[in-house]
C-alpha cells in the first residue's frame, strides 16, 4: 500500500503526463487564439483605415471634377461676353428682330442657366468691388458716389466676378455734402482753448 501512496501505479505517471500535455496544448491553444484575434484586430483597423483613405479619396475626387467642371463653364461663358455684349448694343438700337432675337434670347436663357448673371444698373451705390469707374462727374442730385451711366455691363458667376461694371461715376458736388461731427464747423483752435482752459 505504501507503493501505491508513494508513487501510485505505472499507469498513473502516462495519465499525469496526458494531463500536463493536454494542459500544455490547451494554453498553446489559447495563446494561438490570442494572437489570431490581435491578428484579426490589426486587419481590422487595416480595411477600416483602407476604407477611410477611399472615402476621403471619392470625395476629393468628386470635389475636384467640380471645380473642373466649374473652371471649364467659367471659360465658355467669359468667351461669351463679347458676344452678349453684341447683343445688348443690337437691341439698343432695335435691331435684333425676327429670328436673331429668337436665338439672341436662346443664348441668354442659356447662360442664365449655366449661372452667369448681369449686374451693374443706372442708380445703384457705385462699388468698387462691382464697377470700374471710366468716367467722374459732380452732381447736385446725388448723395453718394452713384453709377449715372452703365457704359459696359458686368458679369458674374455666383459669387465670382467675370468682369466688373464699366460705369460713369457721380459724386455729390463738394458744397453740398453734410457733416455728421457737431464739432467739425470749429476751427481747430477754438477746440484747443478749451482743453488749454481747464
């Protein structure tokens, strides 16, 4: 009996060894498991990466085949300025009947749409952003520079100016502007006593 408690039977030893083997394999088993799913995880956030880099390269695509689209209408509507230009001096002197203004009003309906607007009328504030001034004058019956002649029309596209406005400026005449500042009539020295008295 002592044998039995000391070492057990033969058969005892290979059952250990199955055992500690089978352990062996097991943690083998779960380090191999471990590493397949870091693994996975890495190819994970490798497609998720890959999938971001292909949305942001759609999208920069598409962007610029916009700008390229806008770019080339651009072009096309700029070469058609001289010829609206051309028709806009025809219908001032009447002449554009029958069907040249059939295909001159085609044209500006279509350059309308393509986003090319005409800006620029008798009246309006004089901006320098919008209008190239070609000729000044005083008058007595304005307030503020004011566009009293629309000598070529401006053009843009959305917010993007074509062409400025080539325009004839009136400003007020000089004696008859009004000043804001109830000190502006003193003379300088008459505000510089007082300082000087105090």
């Amino acid at each position: 009996m002592t044998e039995k408690a000391q070492g057990g039977e033969p058969g005892d030893d290979s059952a250990e060894e199955a055992v500690l083997k089978a352990a062996e394999e097991a943690v083998a088993a779960a380090d191999d498991l471990a590493a397949a799913k870091r693994e996975a995880g890495e190819r994970t956030a490798d497609l998720q990466r890959l999938q971001a880099e292909y949305q942001n390269y759609r999208k920069r695509v598409e962007r610029d085949r916009l700008t390229v689209r806008e770019i080339a209408v651009s072009n096309i509507l700029e070469s058609l300025i001289p010829v609206l230009d051309d028709i806009g001096r025809a219908r001032e002197h009447g002449e554009v009947t029958g069907g040249f203004k059939s295909v001159a009003e085609s044209l500006e309906t279509v350059v309308a749409k393509l986003g090319l607007q005409q800006f620029g009328k008798e009246g309006e504030a004089f901006d320098p952003t919008l209008h190239e001034a070609l000729m000044h004058s005083y008058s007595s019956d304005v307030t503020e520079d004011t566009c009293v002649q629309i000598l070529q029309p401006g053009y843009r596209i959305g917010e993007r100016i074509i062409r400025p406005a080539m325009v004839s400026v009136a400003e007020p005449q000089p004696g008859t502007q009004t000043t804001s500042a109830p000190d502006a009539d003193k003379p300088e020295s008459a505000k510089g006593d007082g300082a000087a008295d105090s």
